[in-house]
C-alpha cells in the first residue's frame, strides 16, 4: 500500500487500516524509526493474546463484522480434523 504526504506532513490512512485497527480520530500513534524505514503503531496497543492459567486469553477487540461464535466454531472444526487424522 503506498501513501502520500501532504504540504502540511501528513499522512491519511485508509478507513479499511482505521477500522482494521480501531483507530478513530484523535487516536494516538508511536512511530519508530527501524533499519527497514519507519514503523507506526498505536500508542495505547498491548498485546491482545496473552496466556492466563495456561489458556489463550484475547483482551483485544475483534473486528467489525466478525463472528466470534463461527470464528470459535471453525477452529473447534480445524482441530477436530488434524485430532483424528483428516
């Protein structure tokens, strides 16, 4: 994906990125500087798996649109097949 900066600097991200990401306006963003270019990332951001009584545990908010209900029921499905060998 390729982005323009305008006079002013700025950089506008396309809404698709702004949803995928829960960015809304006034959202802030820490940018680093890495021997492959700049890298921006949401200044409140934390990891959204994190392992609680030796469980997966997802704090982080599922994008819009999606089912956690037919997400839970797929997986379940997937690990089912490679379980008896399909």
């Amino acid at each position: 994906m390729t982005l323009k900066i305008d006079r002013a600097g700025r950089v506008i991200l396309p809404k698709p990125v702004r949803d995928r990401f829960g960015l809304t306006a006034g959202a802030e963003l820490e940018i680093q500087e890495t021997a492959d270019g700049l890298m921006l990332r949401p200044a409140r951001r934390r990891p959204s798996l994190v392992t609680r009584d030796g469980l997966l545990l997802h704090r982080g908010t599922l994008p819009k649109g999606a089912d956690w209900n037919l997400l839970i029921e797929e997986d379940r499905d997937d690990r089912i097949r490679s379980l008896s060998g399909q």
